[in-house]
C-alpha cells in the first residue's frame, strides 16, 4: 500500500472530494456529489456530536472517503450511520475501505450504541459483513452492528 494519509475533511478541503464525485457520477451514483453539495449548503457538515467525514490522500490526490452521521432515518440519538464511502477505481481492492471503515467503526463507539448502514452493492455488503455488521432488512438500513461495545 502506498504512503497515505486520512485527512478530515472540513469547509477548506470539500472541494477536493469533486474527482470521486465525478467518477462515481460517471457510473450513475450520486452519493459523493449530494455530499458535497450539502454541505456546501449547511444541509450536513457532519458536525454533530461524534460526526466526522474523512478522505485517504496519497500525495495531494484525495483517493477514498467516508463518514459518520448521527442516524437521520432514527430518532435515536444512539444510532450512528456509515456515510458515503467511496474510493477511486485505480485504488480498490487494495484494503483503503478497510482502513475507512475501522476508523469509522471506532469513532463511533465512542459516541454511539449501534451503527447501521445501506447499500445495494454486493461487494460492498461482503466488506461489511466482514467487518461484524449484519444483514437486516429495516427501515432505510441493510445492516448494522447492534452492540458497538462488542464490535470487532
């Protein structure tokens, strides 16, 4: 793996996540530009309590991302949610949405119970479930780790 750093992404470095946005629209997902609009528009800046949105860089390329909401589909304050994780084709299968994901997972045993997710993406769903999240067929979630305290 090449000399990376995680970054966290604030108001000053926003912008740089456009070249993921850009590519993940060329495959039809709108995820990463809906990230950086909102928060360009105040809508989530992942400023809440225990919220952080992070990218991987390699030099000055911003190769990967991802975050951690409070849970917007809950009233339950306990309840984190893996955000917006992508990383740049040239860089996947090399273990940086590994590296995203125990950082998230981390960060959000401090400040959460559970932490749930959604994605329709079978490779993704094979990463999760490796990583202790469960299959669930709920409200806006496919999986979730129950217990963060007892998590991996």
């Amino acid at each position: 793996m090449d000399n990376y750093k995680i970054v966290e992404i604030t108001d000053a470095n926003i912008s740089a996540l456009q070249p993921l946005a850009d590519e993940a629209l060329s495959d039809g997902d709108k995820f990463i530009q809906k990230t950086i609009d909102e928060w360009k528009g105040g809508v989530n800046t992942f400023s809440k309590p225990g919220e952080k949105f992070w990218a991987i860089t390699i030099g000055e390329e911003y190769i990967a991302c991802g975050g951690l909401n409070q849970d917007p589909y809950t009233e339950d304050s306990t309840m984190g949610r893996v955000r917006h994780v992508y990383v740049l084709k040239k860089y996947r299968g090399l273990g940086y949405s590994k590296i995203l994901l125990h950082l998230i997972i981390n960060q959000a045993k401090e400040h959460f119970t559970s932490l749930r997710l959604s994605t329709y993406n079978p490779v993704a769903a094979s990463l999760y479930e490796s990583l202790g999240f469960e299959k669930v067929d709920i409200h806006k979630a496919t999986h979730i780790i129950r217990d963060l305290a007892t998590a991996q």
